[in-house]
C-alpha cells in the first residue's frame, strides 16, 4: 500500500511539474503564435458582446491570471479558476485580489467547487490554449455551472502544417526528464489536443456551437 501511494504521489509531483511548466515564460514563447491568435479572437469576442460590463469573465486553468489585462475594467468580475493558484498566483497577491470586489481566483478543479461560487450574473467561460484536451468528462462539469446566456470559448491546436511546427516546439519543451522519471505527452493523442470537430457541444446545456476558424 504505502509504494502505491509513494508511486500516485510521484506521479503528481512529475505532473504539476509539467503544468507548472506549461505557465513559463519560454513555454509562452514556444507558442507565441498560438497566444497571438487566441488574444485577437478574445478581444473580437468581448468587443462584440452586448453588455460586457455585466457579464462574468472565467478562465478556466487561469495560471498567472491570464488575460486579466484584457477585461479587468469592462467586466463584471474577473474570475480565475486553477488548482495551482497557490503555485502561480502568491498567497499574498491572491489575498489581495480577493479584496477586490471585481476579482475571484477560485484554487480548485472545474467541478469540484460549488455553482455557488460562480455570482449569478451572465458568464464568459474561457477555455483556453487547449485546457480542454486536461479537464476529464468536460460535459458534466461544465453543464454543472452552464447558466442560460453564457458563452463558452473553447481554444485548441489547429491541424495546419504551422500549427504542428508550434505545437512541436512547445510540447519538446514542456516534456522532460527528471533523473528516474520522465513525463513525455505525445503531441498527437487525446490527452495532449482536443478535437472540436468531434466534441459533443450538443450535450451542453441549451447550448449551440459557432465555430469560428
């Protein structure tokens, strides 16, 4: 009993250490590209949405607070949804984000926090630089906070012969070794991209898909 736990415990340890390296700065520039697209759609999405100032804006694996700069003076509430906000977010900073009335960071998994913590106003949930390739059942939890109104962004690898290029460079440099241990995502399986095409948006709650290329 106590090597299976030594062993899940190892293999947590190798995985934060991969999503921490997800939030580097040379990670970021691995994918500058991916960044810049993902950036312009957000700003055309909130641009173009009806009352902004009213609307909830979540990002879901928010890390170090990502596009906070965008909506932090047009939105209801910013909110930051990442189990690592301990990691990437000091306690200090989040003390004192969380003094502010238009500022959440929310330290858990989607899914195992209560709807309550969402305020009840209309909401923008990002989902980000390909969060949706980690979340396990992204249906249920997401329909666990669905409200009618929302919008859901959903952001993934395209297949385009450039994408691959930067998806290579990125993923070569997020994997690694660490003596003993290794933690290798092959770039080309389900758990390293999401497939929007086949993903089940129906399933959603009163929801219907816009994609955008």
């Amino acid at each position: 009993m106590n090597k299976k736990l030594n062993e899940a415990s190892k293999l947590k340890d190798i995985e934060g250490s991969y999503f921490v390296r997800m939030m580097l700065p040379d990670a970021e520039k691995k994918a500058e590209l991916y960044v810049r697209e993902e950036k312009n759609a957000l700003i055309q999405l909130i641009s173009n949405t009806d009352e902004i100032d009213k609307r909830n804006f979540i990002v879901i694996g928010a890390g170090t607070l990502w596009y906070i700069e965008l909506v932090f003076e047009k939105v209801k509430k910013y909110i930051a949804i990442e189990p690592l906000a301990d990691t990437f977010v000091q306690k200090q900073v989040s003390f004192i984000l969380n003094k502010h009335d238009n500022i959440k960071v929310i330290g858990k998994e989607l899914g195992k926090f209560k709807e309550s913590e969402i305020p009840d106003n209309k909401s923008i949930f990002v989902f980000h630089f390909n969060i949706l390739a980690y979340i396990p059942n992204p249906i249920a939890k997401i329909n666990k906070y669905l409200k009618k109104g929302d919008i859901l962004y959903f952001s993934t690898w395209s297949n385009s012969n450039k994408a691959k290029q930067v998806r290579k460079k990125y993923f070569d440099y997020i994997s690694f070794n660490q003596s003993a241990n290794s933690f290798k995502i092959d770039q080309e399986k389900p758990t390293a991209l999401c497939n929007l095409d086949t993903f089940p948006f129906m399933k959603l709650k009163g929801s219907y898909a816009i994609p955008v290329e």
